[in-house]
C-alpha cells in the first residue's frame, strides 16, 4: 500500500463492485464537530482516505457540511456561504493525482451505483462506527456490509480511525495530508502574495514574523464562561451569547461555574493583551511583526488596542490583502481560515492560545515543513495565570518564568509521537522515517 491520508467526514459512502478485485467507491459529508470550522477541521479526510486503501475502495470527494452555531460571531458578513466544495478549498486534481498510486479517488458516484438507490444517497444504509476504531473492526464489519451491499454511508465519520494502524495505511495518512491536501489555486495564489508582503514587512528582524492564533471570539469567550472586565454589560452579553448558540446548556440545574477556579486551571482564552505582555516577556521586542490569525475579535477596539501598542507592526489579514482581494473570500470561513493557516505556517514562530484543531494541525505540519522541528510557543497557561495575577511581581522575575517557558516550548517542537498521540500533531517518525519513494513527487501541500 502507499501513503495517503485525509481529514475528519461525518458521513460516507462506500460502494463495491461484484468483483472481489473491484475497488469500492466511498461518498463522505464532512460536517465539522469541533469548534474551529475550517481547513483544518477537515484533516480528518485523511482517515478517510486511509479507510478507503485499507478497504481497497475508491473515495468520492467528500461534501462539506459546517455547522452555523460557530460562525456568527467570526464573520462580520450577513450572507455566510455553507456550502463550500471539496474544490473550493482544496486541489481537487492534485488531490486525485497524488493518490493516484494509492487510492483510487473520482468526483462523484458513478451513475450505475446511484440507481440502485434511486439516485438517493440517503437511501444508502449508514454504518455507526465507534470512534477509533481498528482496522481489523473495519475488515471484520465495514468490509461484509460493503460487499453485501455494495455501498454504504459512515457517519460520523470525525475520529473513527485508531491511532495505531499498520505502517502501510499510516503512509496513506501521510501523504494525503501532508502531501495531497494542498489548497485550491486562488487561495495559494492570494496566500503566497500575504506570506511575501509579511516578510518584506518584517525587514526589521530580517524577515521574520511571529504568527498568532488568537481566540477571543465572542462565543470562544463565552464558551468558556470565564470572566474578563466582569462588568453588567459583559455578564449580559455572555448570557446572551450562551443562550443564542447551546440553548440552556450553561444554565441546568447543578451546574455551577466557576470563573476564578475555570482561569487557574489555565482554561480561559488569553485576551490580546495577555498574549502581548506573554511575548514581550519573552525577549520579543517592539521591532516584531506579528500576524493574528483570527476571527472577528470580540470588543475588538477594546482589547486589541494594548496589543497594538505593545507591538506596532501588528497585521491581520484585512492590513495584509486589500478589501478587492479579500472580497471572493468573504463569507467564505474555510477559505479565510486557509489564508490564515498558510501565513502561520510560513511564520518563523508560531503561537498557539486556546487549543483546538487549527493549532495542532499547524504545529503538526510545521514540523513536517521543518525537517522534525519548528518554533512553537504553546504557553503554559496554569503558569501565565498566576504570573499574570501576582500584583507583586517585578518585571525581571516575570522575564525570567516566561523565558524558562519558552525555552521549554522550543525543545517539544521536535517530539515525537507517542502511541497515543495523533500523526497529524507529531508526523515524526511515521510521517518523516520513510523511504524516499513514500513522498509524493509533485511537492508538499502548499
């Protein structure tokens, strides 16, 4: 088997021929189900396509399904788009032709096999695969009903794959997510003009930039039911918030929250001036361009003031692209999350805040960009909430605890995974201890 790998579905299909020999052909909708939408969230196709070489089928590009609780408060547009194509994010040829040695993938299920459904995927019978589930689990159960049947659905599909697999389907991993998921030409056209226009712009530190994911998104601050000014006003937007998106959730009866214990337990997103005085902290000085990659920050003019001040040559992507560039894109949160995730990952440092997959997936890539190794800071946050609420500390003591942090953040950027651990976070040494014939000729994702 080859190497092939792809992000998360919630729904797929899965059809096989009469011939024992015949690939079978798969259909996925890849709802996301965690709370970052985007590129990222649809790493796990990966699986999907290691699935489909284990089960000899042939994958159809997947559909994209987002779920709208995250996105209004990311956006400041009226008209977001949900029905974004595989092709409108991804290579869609590159993507076939990567994994042509591997897996077999086509645009759409053949006409054949749609009438025997009555040219209704919904009537294709849907699998409920347990997460992380084995390899044998899909030969002894997945592979009888596929040639029964000849197609099926799985969904969900998110996390439905083990971590340990046979170092052939690993490879499939690897290569489709590192190697054949590269985005579409209009956003690696406009990411590569950002990307350049950052390293002219960071002439002062000889072309280097820090990035950094910033989550202060209104429903990632309520989510978290932490406290930040602790005003009325606050408490009522966040209530409001709560209510708008979960529903009752943050109100049923015993559940009690605790703000103080929620920060100290390092839970709680960093406001944009925790991240500025973390950074200064760290040697990084008012000479640094920084990029943030983010949404649409809640209170924006209030909280992204200090960090502005603490750092002038502060960019985002609507300072970096002109509104005429941006414009194809707005509306589009996958295709705006794909701008921010090549910036980052073309970064000299990148900065992880709140967690989630677009960091993990980012570090996880950077490393294999790197050769094994690339600078991450992912702060301790336990740390940084007594560091920031010690009133008495001197400014040399808290130099000195965040530069012992961020030495400690430079020597995990080389780890390797452990047994537990996911390939799309730590590629090394499944993704990077390979013969050279295991890389796709054709370059890298992006």
């Amino acid at each position: 088997m080859g190497k092939t790998a792809m992000p998360s579905l919630k729904s797929g299909l899965l059809k096989r021929g009469s011939d024992i020999n015949q690939p079978f052909q798969s259909v996925g909708k890849l709802p996301p189900t965690q709370p970052n939408v985007g590129p990222l969230e649809l790493v796990w196709i990966s699986d999907a396509v290691a699935v489909a070489g284990l089960l000899n089928a042939t994958l159809v590009i997947p559909i994209f399904h987002l779920n709208s609780v995250w996105l209004d408060s990311r956006l400041n547009s009226t008209s977001l788009c949900f029905n974004d194509k595989f092709g409108d994010i991804f290579d869609e040829e590159f993507f076939k032709h990567a994994l042509r040695n591997h897996v077999n993938v086509v645009r759409e299920l053949p006409e054949d096999v749609l009438q025997r459904f009555d040219n209704n995927i919904s009537s294709i019978v849907n699998l409920r695969v347990k997460a992380w589930s084995s390899p044998t689990y899909y030969i002894q159960k997945v592979l009888p009903k596929l040639v029964e049947l000849g197609a099926v659905r799985i969904a969900p599909f998110s996390n439905r794959l083990a971590h340990a697999v046979p170092s052939n389907i690993q490879g499939i991993r690897c290569l489709a997510n590192f190697e054949a998921l590269r985005f579409s030409e209009s956003i690696r056209i406009l990411a590569a003009k950002m990307v350049d226009r950052m390293i002219k712009n960071s002439s002062k530190s000889g072309g280097k930039y820090i990035s950094v994911h910033l989550r202060f998104e209104e429903d990632m601050v309520a989510f978290s039911c932490c406290e930040y000014d602790g005003g009325k006003e606050e408490k009522r937007e966040m209530d409001v918030a709560r209510e708008r998106s979960w529903r009752g959730k943050f109100r049923r009866r015993g559940r009690i929250i605790r703000p103080g214990a929620i920060r100290m337990d390092g839970k709680c997103p960093l406001t944009p001036l925790e991240v500025g005085m973390m950074l200064r902290g760290m040697g990084f000085d008012n000479n640094t361009a920084v990029y943030v990659a983010a949404g649409k920050i809640y209170k924006a003019d209030k909280y992204i003031a200090p960090l502005k001040q603490i750092f002038p040559r502060l960019e985002t992507k609507d300072t970096v692209a002109s509104p005429e560039e941006l414009a194809p894109f707005q509306g589009h949160l996958s295709r705006l999350a794909a701008l921010d995730y090549t910036i980052c990952l073309h970064s000299e440092v990148f900065v992880t805040t709140q967690g989630g997959n677009f960091p993990h997936f980012l570090m996880g890539h950077r490393r294999y960009l790197y050769g094994g190794h690339a600078k991450t800071i992912n702060p301790d946050k336990r740390k940084l909430a007594l560091l920031f609420d010690s009133p008495k500390i001197s400014w040399e003591n808290f130099k000195r605890e965040l530069q012992d942090m961020l030495r400690h953040s430079d020597v995990k950027g080389s780890e390797l995974r452990k047994p537990s651990g996911s390939l799309y976070t730590y590629p090394m040494p499944d993704c990077m201890c390979k013969p050279a014939d295991a890389r796709n000729e054709d370059g890298n994702m992006l």
